[in-house]
C-alpha cells in the first residue's frame, strides 16, 4: 500500500475542485462557475486499493495586484514549500495555455517540483476543446518530457490514469488518515463553505466575490438536532437588499439549498437561521482578508 500528499494547483475555475471531488468519490470541495471560489485548501481523501493519497485542494492561481489575489497565490506557494510528495497542475482545455498558466509553470518548474498533469474539461469539445498537444508544447519549455493526461473531472473520465501516474510518485507507506475519512474540514467550516456555494451560485457580478459566510454558532441540543446560526457577510449596505431579494427570496432560496446539501452530510435535523450583515470593505483589509482565509491565528 503506498500514501501521501497531493497539492492541486491550477489558474481559477479550470475545476480543481470538481476534479478533486471526483478524485475522492465525495463532495469535499465547493464548486461555482465564478472564479476564485476556493479560498483555503481543502483536505479531500481518495482511498483506493493502491492505497491512500491526501489531496489539497488550493484557491486558483490568479495574476492581479489585488492584495486578496495576492494572499491566494500565497497559501499556494506556501503548500509548494510543504514538499508535497506529488504535485497535481491542473489545466483547462477550454482555453489555450496563458499568462498564469506561464507564470505557474515557471514557479514550479524554479521549485524543481515535475508535477502530474491533468487536462480538465475535454467533454466541452462543442466549444472547441484545446489538444493536449498544445498544452503538452507548451509545458515542453518547462519540463521536456511532460505527459498531459485528458480528464473530464464532470463526468468521471480519465480517473484511472490519473491515479495511477499520482501513486507513481508515492511511496510505500500506511494511510495517514483512518480509511473511511474523506475529509478533515471542522463542522463549522463545512457549513459556512456550503452556505456560501449556494449563495454563489445564486448572485451575479461583483456580489459573490463580496460575501463570506460567518457560522456564528452551531450548537447540538439533542443527538437527532443541529441548530446553526450564521450570517452572509457583504461588504457595504447597498448589497445586503441583492442577497436578501424582494421579499426574501433569494436569501429563502439559498437557506434552502444549503440545507438540503446540510442534511446530506450531518445526520441531524438541521434548522438554519441564515441572516446578512455588512462587514465593511472586508476586502480592502489585511486583517479581516487574513482572518476570511484564516490566516489569522485566532481565526
Ligand atoms: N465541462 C466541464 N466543466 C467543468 C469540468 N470540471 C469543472 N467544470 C466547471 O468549471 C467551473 C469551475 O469549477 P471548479 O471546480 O469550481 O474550479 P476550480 O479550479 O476549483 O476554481 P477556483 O476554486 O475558483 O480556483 C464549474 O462551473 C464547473 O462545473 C469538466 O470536466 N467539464
Ligand atoms: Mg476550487
């Protein structure tokens, strides 16, 4: 049996997340068509009979002088100077290799790490998907001999190959977690993450990259309840209205999935009480951006 630790890297939304859940036969990792919606890593467990690997799922690598891009980029450079045993660059056929795929290249090809190559979303050929072959060219620059290996991470295609060229690069060794974990998230985060998946999925423009989601309490009464209190955060009072919606629809709408989604990984019965709140400019601070990420140490 052979273990380790795998970092997904990767330009926002080319779906690291989606194929990290794939990976891990759970939904361990909130997906959205919006980028940057991975803001800390994320432990998803995949147990095979080959052995166990423990991914880090990371925020999207993203070129931009914003102070919060610049946090993001960070935790991923971060988890490269961990010395992960197999490093998983994920690449996104639905768009030809650019300036952050370059730039990721080259942080990893500098850090000496030959990472394993998937490229993601070869289903989307209506739109024209990009050939491996492209993308094999272009990481010819970094890495001479580099395998890019097709994957549809929505539709499970290419997982075989995939795990075997990760556990190629593991070593011999027991499961680092017990082997019917597929996560490590502490409840409270696992709640607010899904909040906030539905509440992104269900704004537009500017507004899901304004919220974060704060679970105020959760608390266990009895064995069979779980009650959570918790707050949208947006960053000024004219967006608390756009998540509220006329007469409370949109916040109804998305209290409702999150708590379908809620059932399915607690098994209690779950009462919700979801409110918004301003937590002004949250964005334009290195505290609260810091404790958002928690990067804080009492966050
Ligand atoms: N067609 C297609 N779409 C995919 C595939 N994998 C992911 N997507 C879509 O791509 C979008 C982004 O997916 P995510 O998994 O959130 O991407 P990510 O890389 O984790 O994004 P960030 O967390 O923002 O860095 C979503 O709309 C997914 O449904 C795929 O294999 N095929
Ligand atoms: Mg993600």
């Amino acid at each position: 049996m052979k273990s380790g630790f795998a970092v997904t890297v990767g330009r926002p939304s080319c779906g690291k997340s989606t194929l990290i859940n794939t990976l891990c036969g759970h939904k361990v990792s909130i997906v959205s068509s919006v980028p940057q919606t991975t803001r800390r890593p994320v432990r998803g467990i995949a147990n095979r009979e080959e052995g166990q690997i423990v991914f880090s799922d990371m925020p999207g690598f993203h070129l931009s002088g914003k102070e919060f891009n610049r946090v993001l980029n960070e935790t991923t450079a971060a988890a490269l100077r961990g010395r992960p045993d197999a490093v998983l660059y994920v690449l996104d056929a639905t768009r030809l290799p650019g300036a952050e795929e370059e730039a990721l290249a080259q942080l990893l090809a500098q850090a000496g790490v030959v990472p394993v190559f998937a490229l993601n979303k070869i289903d989307a050929a209506d739109d024209g998907a990009v050939p491996a072959e492209t993308y094999r060219r272009f990481l010819s620059r970094f890495w001479a001999d580099a395998e890019v290996l097709p994957v549809s991470a929505l539709r499970g295609e290419g997982m075989q190959r995939l795990f075997a060229s990760l556990f190629a690069r593991l070593e011999e060794g027991p499961p680092l977690y017990p082997e019917d974990y597929y996560t490590d998230q502490p409840p409270d985060f696992r709640i607010a993450e899904i909040i906030r998946e539905k509440a992104m999925n269900r704004l537009s423009e500017e507004l899901p990259h304004s919220i974060y989601v704060e679970v105020a309490d959760w608390e266990m009464p009895s064995d069979t309840e779980l009650w959570i209190r918790a707050f949208i955060c947006v960053e000024k009072e004219s967006q608390k209205g756009m998540v509220v919606g006329k007469d409370g629809v949109k916040i109804g709408a998305i209290r409702k999935a999150a708590k379908r989604e809620l059932k399915s990984v607690f098994p209690q019965n779950i009462r919700l009480d979801l409110r918004v709140k301003v937590s002004k400019n949250w964005r334009k601070n290195g505290y609260q951006i810091k404790s958002v990420l928690g990067l804080n140490k009492d966050s």
